[in-house]
C-alpha cells in the first residue's frame, strides 16, 4: 500500500463526472493544516469516493501518468467504495508514514515515493502540489534500447496529468504564479516552475528524459537544432583563450564556426586526423586544451575516433571530451559509457527519423550540462513543444528503422565496393574501412549512410545520381526516405575545385543515406542508375 504523506494544502476530491473509471479532480480548500478543527487534516466537506481497488490503481497510475497529482496530498491509510476516511485511520495512516517512505521494498514491488520535496520533484503541474518518482536512472523492467526508446520519460514519472498514452504538447511561453509568495519561494528555490518558456517546457522534458535514458546520461538539453548544441556547447565549455582540438572530417558549417567565429574569443584550434593520436598528444602538451570535439563516424568519410582512448589521455591533461553521435545514434554507439564526457546528436536525422523536424541535444553528466543549459536560457535557440512532440513520436520507432538502415546500408556497401563503375566506398562496416576494426569494437552496427566515389567527372556523377527514382536529392540524413547528394554541390558548391580538394571533397563524392525502403527496390535503383553511366 503506498503511503501518503506531508500535506501541505486540503482537497476536496470526487470522483471524476465524466468517468466511471478511477479518475479524479482535486481542488484546493481554504485553510491550514494546524488551524484547522473540521477534520482529521483541517479538511472541510472532505468527500472520498474511491473504487474498491483505489490503492493499487492510484500506485500504478501516479507512476504512470504524473509527477503531481492533488489526491497524492491525502494520507490515507484504508477505505472503501463511499467511505470517508476515518479519524483512526488517518492517525494510524499519519503515524505509519515516516516509517514505511523508509521500507525495505521488494524486487518487483509496486511502490510510489510521494515525497512532498519541491526542489528535487520532476516538474508537473496540478494544483501546485508536487509528488516525487524515485525511479533512477534505469527503469527496470525496460533492457533493450527499442524499448526504452518508447518508454522512457513517458511509461512511468511523466510531468503532466494524463492518461493519454501519448505525451500531449504544452503550447505555453510561460507559467503563472498562483500568489506573489509563490513567487518568492520560486526565486528562493522552494518552488518548482519553469517559469518562462525559453527555460523549460513538459512536453521537451519529456523528451530530454527519453534522450538521457538511452544514452546512459545524468541529463540532457534539447535545443532548436543540432548546430544550435553543438554551438552553445562549446561557448558554454570553452573559456576565452581556450583551445579546442578537432579533426578533420567534419560537418562543414561546425568547422566554420571553429575556423571564423570562436577565434573572436581568443579560442584557438588544432585539427588533427581522427587517427592521428600523436598528434592529438602533441596538442594536448603544447596547448591548454579545454575541449576535443569530433563527430563519429564523421562526415562524409564516416571515420570513426578511438572514443576510449581519446578520452583516457585527455582527460589526464584535464580536457573534456565530446562526441557528435548523430550519425551512430545511441543504439549504435555509446560515447559515454566509452568515456566521453559529452555526446551531440542532431536530433533532425536518426532521431526524428521522418525529415519533418528541426533539433539538437547534449547529454552528459547534470554538472556539464547544466553549464550548457546556463548559456542557452541566454542564448535562446529554444525548441518549440511542437517539434518535441515530433521527436518523441519519432524514437517510438527508432530502433525498427536503424536495424533497417543498418542492414540495407551494409548490403549495399558491399555491393557498391564490388561494382565496377565505382573507385571507393566509405563505410566502417567494411573492412577496407581504415577504422573497420575500432567501428567493429565500439559499435553495435554502422549506421545507414554510405559514401562513395563514382568511377567519372562531376557530370559522370551527376547523371548517376539523377538516374536514382528513389531518393531525393536533399541535404540531411536518417530519415524514412532515402536521400543523397554531392558534396561537392550540396555542401562546397561555393568553393573551387582545389580548395574542396583540401577537404578531400572530390567531384564524384557520394553520400547515400539508406532509408526503409525495401532493399531489393534500393539495390535495383542504384545499379539501374550506375548502368546508365
């Protein structure tokens, strides 16, 4: 039986008009607890109208559906069907409450801490009442990633009073304050509230949830893109003067922001292959590093950094390290558990996985990420709850399409390097991959995106990829849909030929991310296209 305790206001609870299930509305009554002589806990007209099976269900469905509930504020002890509680039972309910928050529980015990702590409560809101779910970090009864993917954040301690199964969306830009003294004891910390919507909403939190559970993570941010946390990360981590230290295949508009904008600050750069650990040691002793970003795989090249390594010497120099999982994803790479102190996604590819939404995150442990969360609440680049919304409904099925994507882009991989019109496929699940080894030691899978030199010119190039009938042409990855595109249009079409060349950005680069689509009808299309160059 769970136990109810630390009223702090009174309720007049009912069963819910429009159900006959166990719903309930609970609204606050005037009044305190010690001034009070109308009943057993200064609650006037009290009304109870629980079902026979009330504290079962009231247990699995606090855990459920929210983090504050207004009937959590009851101590109750025992009732029935139409029975108001007792003066007895409330005071032996009253007295048996200290002990029982203190319990042993059982393995598989269906236990709910309703511990009445405002400053460490997930937030929700229902009456101003606040109601903790001490469930960890792991959620045990979820071991694989698919289902946490679906679960987490949302299965149990979700901080809106639902019982929708689906997560609503919390279209807010702020929240009220019931009284001024609210007010204060939220400036004071004795109140939970978002307060304004740059700082937090539900529904992301929801997903922040979600993200952190998958990731092994303390926390998570969700910002408006995944440039917009990769930024914010870096200004918020890296001090004026610092040094970051990069490599070189990465996404181009993250290489400028490190090359044009952070030197405004005084923070320099050494760029180093992702293989190169001597150069990598050399920066480490000959600068002050604050910061070792790298994607990996990267991109377009998809070459993969030793995570554990990396992460062992520098964090022997004090550098923090980040990885830029977007193109892994968390089901197909762990960063932190490998070490990494940080780990990006743009959430916009594997995680939202259908095209139709913009975002960004950073994981890692509370204290770093709360650095970060500091600078962004200044910043802005605040997702909307909309496109919260779209990326959790999108990891419902994430683990389904990254098998898919996996498996198409392996196949095709081989296929690829083995036709003769093309000269050289990157991918790390092949073994002519110079990191196929590492790829094979600190990854589950290899992602869905394969690129490739087609056997031409850039115009060679151009009629294979507009001979495809199925992808789009398009930036971007990892949704539903095949895409592909030329680097050195899509992305470098502004530099010249030589000057891509320094990015090894050749004119007959191709970055094929794979879809869901039946492989068959995949294989056909790409060798239907590479027969008509």
């Amino acid at each position: 039986m769970p136990i109810l305790s630390n009223p702090s206001s009174s309720f007049q609870c009912r069963s819910h008009p429009a159900s006959s299930g166990p719903r309930f509305s609970c609204n606050p009554r005037a009044g305190s607890l010690s001034g009070s002589t109308n009943g057993p806990f200064g609650i006037s007209s009290l009304i109870l109208r629980f079902p026979p099976n009330f504290v079962r269900q009231l247990s699995n469905k606090a855990r459920r559906n929210c983090s504050n509930i207004g009937v959590a504020q009851i101590v109750a002890a025992s009732w029935s069907d139409n029975q108001p509680l007792s003066s007895a039972a409330a005071a032996e309910a009253k007295a048996a409450s200290s002990s029982a928050v203190s319990a042993p529980i059982s393995a598989g015990e269906d236990v709910v801490d309703f511990n009445n702590n405002n400053n460490n409560n997930k937030l929700g809101f229902c009456n101003g009442s606040s109601v903790q779910l001490d469930d960890g970090r792991k959620i045990s009864f979820l071991n694989g990633d698919g289902s946490v993917a679906i679960h987490a954040g949302e299965r149990l301690g979700r901080g809106i009073v639902t019982d929708a199964i689906t997560t609503p969306v919390v279209n807010t830009s702020a929240y009220f304050f019931k009284k001024t003294a609210e007010l204060i004891d939220f400036k004071e910390k004795r109140h939970v509230s978002f307060e304004y919507g740059r700082y937090g909403n539900p529904t992301t939190e929801v997903l922040e949830e979600k993200i952190s559970q998958l990731e092994g993570a303390e926390s998570t941010l969700i910002l408006a893109s995944g440039m917009c946390a990769s930024t914010v990360m870096m200004l918020a981590l890296v001090p004026a003067g610092g040094h970051i230290i990069t490599t070189t295949d990465c996404y181009r508009k993250t290489r400028i922001f490190i090359e044009t904008f952070l030197p405004k600050m005084g923070i320099t750069a050494s760029v180093i292959d992702p293989a190169d650990i001597a150069g990598l040691k050399s920066a480490l002793d000959n600068h002050k590093v604050s910061l070792f970003f790298t994607e990996s795989p990267t991109n377009p090249f998809l070459r993969c950094v030793d995570i554990e390594l990396v992460s062992k010497l520098c964090h022997a120099k004090g550098a923090l390290v980040c990885i830029d999982g977007t193109f892994a994803t968390p089901l197909n790479q762990k960063a932190l558990a490998l070490g990494a102190d940080i780990v990006v996604h743009s959430a916009t590819k594997y995680l939202g996985g259908h095209n139709d939404v913009l975002g960004g995150c950073v994981s890692g442990s509370t204290e770093i990420v709360s650095q970060v969360r500091v600078v962004h609440h200044v910043l802005g680049g605040t997702i909307n709850p909309n496109a919260s919304y779209l990326l959790i409904r999108g990891m419902k099925t994430l683990k389904l399409r990254i098998q898919q994507q996996n498996s198409t882009a392996q196949r095709m991989a081989e296929v690829l390097e083995a036709h003769p019109k093309v000269k050289h496929v990157y991918y790390p699940g092949l073994k002519s991959h110079p990191e196929h080894e590492l790829a094979k030691k600190q990854m589950t899978g290899f992602g869905g995106v394969v690129s490739f030199e087609v056997d031409g010119d850039i115009t060679t190039t151009i009629k294979f990829v507009d001979s495809l009938k199925i992808p789009y042409i398009a930036p971007s990855f990892g949704g539903c849909e095949s895409i592909v595109d030329q680097p050195a249009i899509m992305s470098y079409w502004d530099l010249s030929q030589s000057e891509r060349g320094k990015y090894g950005i050749k004119d007959n680069l191709v970055r094929f991310s794979f879809g869901v689509e039946d492989y068959e009808d995949l294989e056909a299309d790409v060798l239907q296209a590479l027969e008509a160059i």
